[in-house]
C-alpha cells in the first residue's frame, strides 16, 4: 500500500513539474478527471515504466477525459 502511494506522489509531482503547473492545479486536474483512480488502476503497468512514459501516458488520459467531459456538457 505504500508504495502506492509513493507511486501517487511520484506522479503527480513529476507531471506537475513537466507542466509547469502548481501543486493545487495539478490536485485539481487530478481529482477532476480522476487520475488517482487510473494511476491505481494501471499501477501494475504503470510503476515499470520511465518517468517521460509516466508523463505521456498520463497527458493522454487527461486529454481523453477532457474530450469526454465537452461532449458530455454539449
């Protein structure tokens, strides 16, 4: 479990710093599009890889997630 959460903190802190973004923004992008959950959900996969796969492949869900929630608002 804690390695979890190192994991968690891992991530958001270097996708954080690749986006140039504050703490509580990256919070905010994180909790609305539900990343924690998929990070959780993908650990297994995920924990292996590099921090720049990290980065992508967490750029793209949120993209993804951000194109559902405009869709689902029009």
């Amino acid at each position: 479990m804690e390695d979890k959460l190192d994991f968690l903190v891992y991530c958001i802190e270097n996708y954080k710093n690749a986006k140039s973004l504050k703490g509580k923004e990256a919070l905010d992008i994180f909790n609305s599009y539900r990343v924690f959950e998929y990070i959780n959900a993908s650990y297994e996969a995920l924990h292996t890889t590099g921090r720049e796969y990290i980065i992508e492949d967490l750029s793209i869900y949120i993209n993804a997630r951000q194109k559902v929630d405009l869709k689902v608002v029009h």
